[in-house]
C-alpha cells in the first residue's frame, strides 16, 4: 500500500516513513509546499495534517485527490501516534 502525507512536522518526516514501513506502506511525506505536490502519484490513502498546513496546500492536496479517487484521511494533529491510528484504522 502507497501513502502520501501532506503536512507534519518536517524534523518528523524519518519517523512517518519509519512507521508505514511497520505496517508494509511506502510514504511519500510532503511537509510544506516549496515545490507544491509534484510527483504525487497514485497513493492508496492520504494522510491530512490539517494543523501544519496552509490552507492553499490543503486545497491543492484534497483537489489531487478529488480527481484521482483517492480517500484522504484528516488528522489535526501531527504527532506520530496519530498517525498510527490512522493506519489502524485504514490498513487491514
């Protein structure tokens, strides 16, 4: 399974990536929009860090994945252990 995760905590980005590979994902992790989403893919799920992002970034992820039919997961907090309910939650 792919992920993407737009938003967080760019000094936490090893952690994100650390914690799918537990889980058997690949992460993309997009921590602030310096080139927008470039080379997004076609993720399985998106994760949403809705408190680190700018309202613009968060447009431009919910509009990629609008148009490519991927589900989105939102969290307001970044934290690792959000994480790791989310993918509870969404990987079976």
């Amino acid at each position: 399974m792919s992920l993407v995760i737009v938003g967080g905590n760019e000094c936490m980005v090893r952690e994100y990536i650390e914690l799918c590979s537990q889980y058997n994902c690949k992460a993309k992790v997009y921590p602030k929009m310096s080139r927008g989403l470039q080379n997004f893919g076609s993720p399985d799920l998106m994760v949403l860090f809705t408190n680190t992002v700018s309202h613009k970034m968060i447009k431009c992820a919910l509009s990629g994945a609008k148009s490519m039919g991927v589900p989105v997961a939102r969290s307001h907090t970044s934290s690792k252990n959000a994480l790791k309910n989310i993918l509870d939650t969404y990987i079976k």
